[in-house]
C-alpha cells in the first residue's frame, strides 16, 4: 500500500524563503557593478528595505565586521547574510551563486585572451564605476551619520584616505575608528544578562586545514593547478583593502616574478574585470 508522504509547512515555507534568496543573490551577481561601496548600496535597497531578511544595522555591523577581516568584503557579507538566515548550507550555496557568473566571463576570457581585441572600451566604465561607489557613500552615509562625532570621523577618513594611499590606509582607519567608537560607548549602559556567543569552529579548522594542505601539496607536488590554487587561496586570506589591494600583488607574483603573464595580458585582464558584475576578486580567475 502507498504511503503519502507529509511535508511540514514550515519546513516548505523555509526552503522557498531560501529559494528566493538566492534568487535574489543571482539577480545581485549579474547586476551589481562598481566594488564593495556600491555592492553594499545595492544590499541595503534589496536585502534590507525590499525584502527585509535583516536589519539596516545588521548589515551595517556585518560589513564592519568584514572590513577588518582579509579577503573580499562584499563576498564576506553576502555569505554571512546568507549564513545569517539559513545556516553554513544556505551560505556556501550563497558563495556559490555570487561568484559563478563573475568566474564564467573572466574564465572565458582568460581562454580567449589571445583572441581579445584592444580592451579601450573599459575606459567608459570607470566613470560609471565612480558615480555607483558615489550614489552608494551618499546613501550609506544618510543612515551613518547620527551626529558631529560620526561626521568628524568620516572627514577625518576621507582627508588620509586622500593624503596616504597605501595598502595599509583602509585597516588603520577602520582600527581608529573602531577605537574611538569603542571608548565612546562605554558611556551608555551596558547590556546585562546577555547570553554567551558559543563559537562552532568546525569551518574555521576547515579553512586553516584547506590552507596547510594545499601549501604542502604543492611543495611535494610542484603541479602548476595545485600552485595556483595554493597562491591564490593565501593572497585571499590574508590580504585587507579588497580586490583594489590584490591587483598590485597578483601583479608581482604572477607577472614580475613567476612569468605566467605579461604585462600587456594582466592589464587587459583587469580593465576586463572592471566590466564585469560581481566581486572583484573575479579578477583572479
């Protein structure tokens, strides 16, 4: 005799709540053009204000949070997001569906460099890329800026960002900050009885395995894939600034060093790059 299957409601409902997720993810990587500062503008109009899956402060504190962290800081965002609202499963599916469509264009790309024309084009897109990471400060900052304190750290930002351009600048101004906010709330009262954070370190010894084993293979090995995959897994682990910051070390690795490249094939790639929806670290493939 046939069973019938039952399916819990709630159960049901989640996994749509999932699938629209990431349907709204997917819709983010084809669209969202400019870096980091534009992609979070993009976030706040359709993860925050359009569907709601978290608050306006929430993703302000979870790009906070990633900023300080190595690596690309829309992609760490997105996923957290996505970890925020369906677990490790629903954010490495995140991860999955922000970067593919990046990674096919500049795979193809890479395999057709060769057969690529002189990439002028990419000279209209830099001023299209400038006026999203423009759109997106002003928006952000109308939710930022609550009073003089916050508006002094901002101009004092802007003034060393312009001063002391330097792989270093972005994390120092993110240490400062947080510093000075750090003293001034410890005016207003604290919150008391608040439960303990219990920290599941099962992805973290993940990562660090990921990246022992893979420096030791390719010792043992010297097969180019592995190297490669080796590189680039320690570049994004341990680079702060964004894809602004990868670019200038890939270059000396790749191209002045190891000679996988030239010059000419690096620069056309990153002006491709520019062109290409998605997070910047794209780049690398």
């Amino acid at each position: 005799m046939a069973t019938v299957r039952e399916y819990s409601p709630v159960l049901t409902v989640r996994k749509i709540r999932y699938l629209i997720f990431l349907k709204d993810v997917a819709i983010l990587a084809c669209t969202a053009f400019g870096g980091p500062q534009a992609h979070l503008s993009m976030y706040l109009d359709r993860l925050v204000y359009r569907r709601g899956y978290l608050s306006e402060g929430e993703l302000m504190e979870l790009t906070a949070l990633c900023q300080v962290l190595p690596g690309p800081t829309s992609t760490q965002t997105l996923t957290a997001i996505g970890f925020k609202i369906g677990g490790p499963n629903l954010a490495y599916l995140t991860l999955l569906v922000w970067i593919t469509p990046a990674v096919v264009l500049m795979t193809a790309a890479g395999i057709g460099a060769s057969y690529l024309p002189n990439l002028n084009f990419a000279r209209f897109v830099q001023p299209m890329a400038v006026a999203f990471v423009a759109f997106a400060g002003f928006k952000i900052s109308r939710g930022l800026l609550r009073n003089r304190s916050d508006l002094l750290l901002m101009v004092l930002a802007m003034v060393f960002s312009y001063l002391f351009r330097s792989p270093w600048a972005c994390p120092l101004i993110l240490l400062a900050g947080g510093g000075y906010t750090a003293l001034d709330y410890r005016r207003h009262q604290r919150v008391e009885n608040k439960p303990p954070m219990r920290v599941k370190w099962g992805n973290g010894i993940l990562f660090v395995s990921v990246a022992f084993g893979a420096a030791i293979l390719g010792g043992l090995t010297h097969s180019r894939p592995v190297l490669l995959f080796e590189n680039f897994y320690r570049n994004g682990s341990l680079i702060f600034g964004g894809g602004q910051v990868l670019t200038p070390l890939l270059f000396a690795e790749f191209v002045q060093f190891k000679h996988y490249l030239s010059s000419e094939e690096f620069l056309s790639g990153l002006a491709l790059a520019q062109v290409v929806p998605g997070p910047v670290f794209s780049f690398s493939a």
